[in-house]
C-alpha cells in the first residue's frame, strides 16, 4: 500500500500537467489500484494519506484545503465499490469514471475551487471540456491496466 501511496504523490507532484484551475495527471490509475486491491475503506484512507504527505512535502505555495483530501477519499472510495472483490468488466469502468470525473472532478472539486479562491462558476465550462476529453481516455487507460495479466496476479498475492 505504501508503494501505491508513494505512487499517487510522486504522479500529482511531479507527472501532471497543471494550469491554473485544471489539472491533467494519471493518478486515477495509482488510485484504482489502491482500491481495487485494498478496498473502498483502505483505498480512501490511502488516499487521504497521499493527499496530506503531498501537500505537506511538496505544497507550491498553496494552502491545504480538506475539500480535496475529502475529494480524494471519495474518489478513491467509489472506485472500491465497484471493482473491489468484483468482476472487472467495461461497464464498471464507465461507471466509476463517470462517476469520478463527474461528481468528484467536476462539480465537487469545482465546488472546493470556488470555496478557496472566490472562482466564478463559470470556471466549470473550462473543467468540464477538458473532462470531456479524459472520460474516454481515463476508460481506455483503466481497460489496459485491469487486463493486464501481471498487475491482475500481484493484485490477487495481496
């Protein structure tokens, strides 16, 4: 699990592609894999932790807000729900990326974008073409790396 975690950091901190209210990273890869071997509960947890050790270690003058970590427990959480202990199948993945990149990316962190820094909600339009446009990559992504034979072996020794 601490592998995963170190996982989720090093993609957010160091391999995603940030501008100012939109972020494009891979982390829901690292995040699907903390879930679906470890379950809704310790995958969230996981998460949380990913969040808070990121933010303590490599915060770039922002400020710690615990709508993300909140976000991050979420996300995490639902993708547990639908692929721990159940088959992995293409309609599972569509629905927990619709469900995260629209209830979590979307509108929640949205939400938490316009708490912090007084957004207008217009900065949904900006978030939600670029959602466009990884919904399907995030599914194709989350196909790959499912059916991959080794990661599905060293899923099943955990």
């Amino acid at each position: 699990m601490g592998l995963l975690i170190a996982g989720q950091i090093i993609l957010t901190n160091f391999l995603s592609y940030q501008v100012l209210t939109l972020r494009i990273s891979f982390t829901f890869i690292v995040t699907y894999l903390l879930a679906a071997w470890f379950g809704p509960l310790l995958g969230g947890i996981g998460s949380v932790l990913s969040d808070l050790v990121g933010t303590i270690l490599f915060s770039k003058g922002g400020t710690f807000f615990w709508g993300f970590t909140l976000s991050a427990f979420l996300g995490a959480f639902f993708y547990g729900l639908v692929f721990y202990k159940n088959p992995f199948t293409l309609p599972r993945i569509i629905i927990a990326v619709l469900i995260n990149v629209i209830v979590i990316d979307l509108l929640l962190n949205t939400f938490w974008l316009v708490l912090m820094y007084q957004s207008p909600w217009t900065i949904i339009y900006a978030r939600g073409i670029k959602d466009l446009f990884l919904i399907p990559i995030q599914i194709m992504l989350l196909y790959i790396v499912g059916n991959n034979k080794q990661i599905q072996r060293l899923g099943k020794r955990l």
